[in-house]
C-alpha cells in the first residue's frame, strides 16, 4: 500500500512568525536585476546620505539638483533652468526622482483651443432656432 498524497500541492498559507512558506522568503532568489538595481541607486548622490533634502537628477549627466518649486501653482514655461552641472535645459514641469519620473505641476488651460468649436457649435445652434422659428411662423 502506498502513502496518501496531499491533494492540495500549494504550500500553506503563513501568519504569524514567518515561515519558510512566507511571500518574502518563497520568493528569494527571484528579482536580482530588479534588487541590484536599487541597490544600485540607494547609492547615488543625494541618496546616500539618507535624502535630507528633496532633490531631483538631471537627465543627461545624472547629477544632483537641488528641488525647489512649488507643484500647487502652474509651471512657468518661459523659465528655462539648466542643469548647475553640464547645462543641459530641463523640461519645465518633468522632474527625474529617485526611482520615478515626476510631472505633477498644474499644466496650462486649453480652454482656449475649445472656443472655435464652442462658436461653430453656437453658430449651428442659432442657425437651427431662426429655421425652426421661420418654420413655425409661416
């Protein structure tokens, strides 16, 4: 006679003390591009030290820039900063975190780009009243 096998192969869940069964040590050993590469970056410049200040990274030469703005009001799009490392022009708005790209700021209305359409479609409006009217006048 054989021994009865367990008819349900999946391990048991784990509360408590963890397991060997535990997401965190079942999965050991998967994901080492993705872990060696924060802790790559836990090692860049203005992270190292712990982040004391909020800082963001220039996208070409990947050097620290200090952050301030205030991502509450709109991007003002006619000042262009440039990286105090290599002079590359930031994109107004973009900012390259540490692990994230940010581009939280308020962009500009396109209100302005609807009023064409919103005057056709008033225009058509008016036009299908005074038909409408002519009609039921005569």
């Amino acid at each position: 006679m054989t021994a009865p096998q367990d008819p349900d192969p999946t391990p048991p869940k784990s509360f408590g003390n963890m397991s060997e069964h535990h997401w965190s040590r079942a999965r050991r050993g998967q994901n080492r591009e993705a872990i060696q590469f924060y802790q790559d970056r836990s090692k860049a410049p203005g992270v190292e030290g712990g982040g004391s200040h909020r800082n963001h990274y220039c996208p070409e030469c990947r050097g620290v820039v200090p952050l301030a703005y205030d991502s509450r009001k709109p991007v003002d799009r006619e000042r262009q900063e440039r990286c105090p490392h290599c002079g590359a022009e930031f994109v107004p708005g973009v900012r390259e975190m540490f692990n994230w790209v940010e581009m939280d700021q308020v962009p500009p209305s396109d209100a302005k780009a609807l009023l064409p359409a919103l005057g056709l479609a008033l225009l058509a409006l008016s036009g299908i009243a005074f038909l409408l009217l002519r009609g039921c006048s005569g």
